[in-house]
C-alpha cells in the first residue's frame, strides 16, 4: 500500500488497495474469465490492417460519438439478444474502454454525492468500488442460499433505501447464476432510479435463457451492459457498451470525456465485430467445458453452483486460500474471490481443465487441505 502521507486524498479512499487479479506468470491462468482462444492470424491480419488504415489519421480526433462502431453493435445485439421483431437502435447503444468507463459514467450522470446504489452480494466488486470512485453511497443486499436474488427482499432493500442505482448482474459474477426475467421486470417497476443489468457473460448463457435486452421496451430505466472482452476474445482491446433507451444514452454523454474512445478502438471493435462468426465460434467449445466443470468437480468432492457464464464457483474443504496456494504451487492459478470455503475457475480449453481437475482431484486425495 502507498504511503499517501501530506498529499490531500479523499478519507475514503485512505487504506484502500487498488483492484485487480493477480497476474502471474504461470501455466495455467483460470482466475480472470478470460477467452482463451486468440485471434486467428486472419483476423490479425484484418485488424493490422484496419488499425493501418486509421492510423494515417491519428493527427486528428476520433468519431467522438463512435456512430458506426455503435450501429455495428446495435446491429449485434438485434441479431443475439433481441426476440424476433425487436430491433435495437443506434440511439440506444453507447460504448466506452470497456464496460468498467460504462459503469463509471452511470455513476457519473444518475449517482455521486447524496446518491446510493444497491446491488445483491456476492456480485461484481467493481460495482460498489465505482460507486466509491464517484462518491456514490452504497448499499448491500443480500443473495440467498443458492446466490439468487429474491424478489421480495429486493422489494423491501429498494423501499428502504430507495437507491438512484440498483445493480443486478447476470450471469453474475462469481456465482454464474443468471436473474429470470420477471425478477428484473419486478425489480425495475419497483425502484424509481436506474435499473442496470450487467451482462458481461451473457453470450454464455445456456440455451432458453434470455437476455434483459428484451426487456427494454417496457422498462425505460433499464441499462444493459455488455463487454468484448470475454465472449469475443477482445479482452486487451478493452470495448464495453451498453442499451437502453435513447434518454439515458444521451445523459451519459454529459459526463463522458471528449473523444473518450480512440480511433484505434473503434476500428479495431467494427473488425471484431464483422468477424463475430469466427470469434463467437469458442463460446460452444468453453460451454463444453464449463459443464464438464458443473458435473466433475462434485465427484472430486467440490459442490459447484450452477453457471450461465464461463466459470464455475465450488466449494472447497477447509481454507479456501490453502487450496487456491496448493493449486498456484502446480500451475494452476484460479480465483480467491473471498467467499469462505469457495473458489472459482475460469473454464478454458480442454487441456487446461485436464490440468486443472488432475490438480485438484489429487489436492482433494491429499492431506493438503483441510481444516485449518
């Protein structure tokens, strides 16, 4: 931690350790839910050339609107999200540097200082550390047993606080678990600020399970999030956006910073998105192994909650930090996420989850682990 001595940080901010996964140097990283497929020296070859292309023109300021990058993800989400005669239009989509600036800038525009949000614990940390950033007061609620949210403890979180903000995630992150419609339907008609559905995992959705983005004809304070980063393998290129009525599209753009997206991205990000047939392609293959994960972890004797996304929480015996330092020792890196007795795993190629299992199976076997 630094030493913040005569400089004139805020209080609360005093103490605090900046976010982030470790990022380790070793064979095996499952802790960060990341694709592990990389672009196909095509694609390479297409961003290399449209980057090129947008280079020649970096002595001027990008599209500071990104209007083509953000029909191009309209488009996108008309095709995977919306139901059959849904059409999502350009003035309901915005991108940001992924969808941790479109987070940020939500908190910018409808919370700050006399403002509270409400998201359901254990979720997404970055949640309430934005809302810390952007002096937002925050509340917690509370999942259940099975980490779902319960509409009627929403209800009474929502009137007793009465939030600007109301985060949901889903699939959420960690668990995997995914909010049914009517829960965010019944939540949304019960706050009176902005409702926001994180679904940075959504295209890993079991088969049935649909996304909140047809929910937004009816609730007009709904936001969806979404990222490039997990299920188009886009991580390092750092595109997030989001859908929602044209209103709320607009009031975002009274915080954003000017040309806050560079030509370099957005060029990139229309690549990607052209290319969605071959990048989307992985996300069957890691559904495979998120659902071997869901039925061979409970055999080694690690209990593990059902997930939409592409990881898997389980239980372990004892001290979850002996067993995530255990697994490190061979390779194998995966998330503490600080829930007592609970690790999660990033589902990966095939040869990473033999990796993984073989570890772990033979941790289990040990004596190890344990109680400490």
């Amino acid at each position: 931690m630094s030493d913040w001595d005569g400089l004139p940080l805020r209080d609360d901010l005093r103490g605090l350790s900046p976010y982030g996964a470790p990022q380790l140097d070793v064979p095996y990283r499952l802790n960060t839910n990341e694709n592990p497929y990389p672009p196909s020296p095509e694609l390479v070859a297409a961003l290399t050339a449209a980057c090129s292309e947008a280079a020649a023109s970096l002595n001027r300021y990008p599209d500071r609107d990104a209007v083509a990058l953000r029909e191009d993800l309209a488009g996108y989400l008309s095709a995977e999200s919306a139901v059959p005669g849904q059409r999502v239009d350009v003035g309901q989509v915005w991108a940001a540097n992924g969808s941790n600036e479109i987070l940020q800038q939500l908190c910018q525009a409808f919370g700050g200082p006399g403002r509270t949000g409400l998201a359901f614990e254990p979720t997404y940390s970055m949640h309430g550390l934005i809302a810390l950033a952007t002096a937002t007061g925050w509340v917690r609620g509370e999942r259940d047993a099975d980490f779902r949210v319960d509409p009627a403890a929403a209800r009474a979180a929502i009137a007793e606080h009465e939030p600007s903000l109301v985060f949901l995630c889903s699939p959420n992150n960690p668990t995997g678990t995914a909010l049914d419609l009517e829960t965010i339907r019944e939540i949304h008609d019960t706050a009176t600020g902005i409702v926001v559905v994180d679904e940075a995992y959504a295209e890993f959705r079991r088969a049935g399970v649909p996304s909140a983005v047809t929910l937004l004809p009816e609730c007009p304070r709904l936001v969806v999030t979404r990222t490039m980063s997990k299920a188009f393998a886009f991580a390092g290129a750092r595109v997030g956006y989001l859908a929602a009525a044209p209103k709320i599209v607009d009031a975002l753009q009274l915080v954003r910073l000017p040309y806050h997206l560079s030509a370099l991205t957005q060029a990139a990000a229309r690549v990607a998105l052209a290319h969605r047939d071959e990048l989307l392609a992985s996300v069957e293959a890691l559904r495979v192994q998120r659902d071997r994960l869901l039925e061979e972890l409970p055999a080694l004797g690690c209990p593990a909650v059902a997930s939409d996304a592409n990881f898997v929480l389980f239980q372990v015996p004892g001290d979850q930090g002996r067993v995530w330092k255990s697994l490190l020792e061979q390779g194998v890196l995966v998330r503490d996420v600080g829930l007592a007795g609970w690790l999660r795993v990033t589902a990966g190629t095939a040869e990473e989850m033999d990796a993984f299992l073989s570890e772990l199976g033979s941790l289990m076997k040990s004596t190890r682990i344990g109680a400490a």
